[in-house]
C-alpha cells in the first residue's frame, strides 16, 4: 500500500483497534464490536479490491515461451492500403527451438525465407526478444522489436525505414504453405 495507508494505519487504525478490542471483549457490548467492523471490513475490502484490479489490469509479463507462435501484419492499428500490402508480403514464425523463419509471400505463398535464432533478454520484468539472423537478412529483421503488452497479450511493433509495423500472433486455422515456390518472375534474393 501506499504512504498514506501506513500513515492511517500506524496512527489511526492500529490504536483504535488496539483501544476498542479489549473493550468488546471484556464489556460484550455490541457497539465496540460494530465500530471494529465499520473500521475493518472497508480495509479488507479496499485491499481485496485492490489486489483484483492489479492482476485484471497488470501487464502481461512475457518470457521466452510467449514469443514462440507464428506472427502476421495487424491491420487493426492503421488500416488501408500500406498494412494490406504488408500482411500480403510478410510473416514469420518463431519453433520452440529457439528458430525463426522470416517469409516473404505472395499473399498465401511464400516465395523467400529467412532464417535465424532467438533469444531473449531477462535482465527486465518482461523478456525481450533478440533476433539473430543470418548475414545478409531481410531489412525488417535486421534489427530487435518492440513489445507492446497488454493485460492479456502482447503485439510485436517494428519500425523499417519511413514505415511502422504492428505484428500479431497469427491466429488458429489459417495455414502458410511451408515449402517456398518459385515466383513467375525473377527474384533478386534467391
């Protein structure tokens, strides 16, 4: 609790209870006993109040398994054509074992991969992921991400050159073909 709390605890709560219990018990008078509860119960109810909205509204503290999943461009943050053209071109997906494939696609094909490793940092209250890719990678995973978290999730935010990316976990049910394809036209990274 706060400064104030041990303020009104130590020299209002702590006395009066100290004062009001033995007289309860020793005189049976219910009005001692009232006084208690009108003194009490708002204390407990505060701190269980307090308790629950600290866990509904505490970020998500992440760690190393949280970042394992596969990711897509969000299109909820800032809609219209740039973020279409992104979640059409872009993905990745980090496996357990600490890889991570970065897919350049053609909407739902993948035509280039990037691969690399993950780490992450524990020295903060939440862990940080560290890319580590392969020399000659894809700009957008050339360097580290930012978290955003939430209360109950987290969103991935990359900046690339004069463009910004919102990445999430991609959700159940929707597949990539896991097998790049060669694209009707030359590529240049290939």
């Amino acid at each position: 609790m706060g400064f104030g709390f041990n303020l009104f605890f130590a020299f209002i709560l702590l006395p009066v209870t100290i004062i009001l219990l033995p007289l309860w018990v020793f005189t049976r008078k219910p009005g001692f006993g009232q006084a208690l509860g009108c003194l009490w119960i708002p204390v407990l109810a505060l701190a269980f109040l307090s308790t629950m909205l600290k866990w509904v509204f505490e970020k998500k503290k992440l760690t190393k398994k949280d970042y394992y999943g596969s990711y897509i461009i969000n299109r909820n943050y800032f809609a219209g054509k740039q973020a279409d053209w992104q979640y059409d071109h872009f993905r990745f997906e980090i496996k357990d074992n600490d890889s991570i494939y970065f897919y350049i696609t053609d909407k739902e094909r993948i035509s280039k991969i990037y691969k690399g490793t993950i780490n992450t940092a524990t020295n903060y209250e939440s862990a940080r992921l560290i890319l580590n890719m392969e020399p000659r990678t894809h700009h957008i995973v050339a360097s580290n991400p930012t978290a955003i978290r939430s209360t109950w999730g987290f969103t991935l935010f990359s900046t690339l050159l004069n463009s910004i990316m919102f990445i999430s976990k991609k959700e159940i049910g929707s597949q990539l073909q896991t097998h790049p394809e060669p694209l009707p036209h030359s590529c240049p990274n290939r």
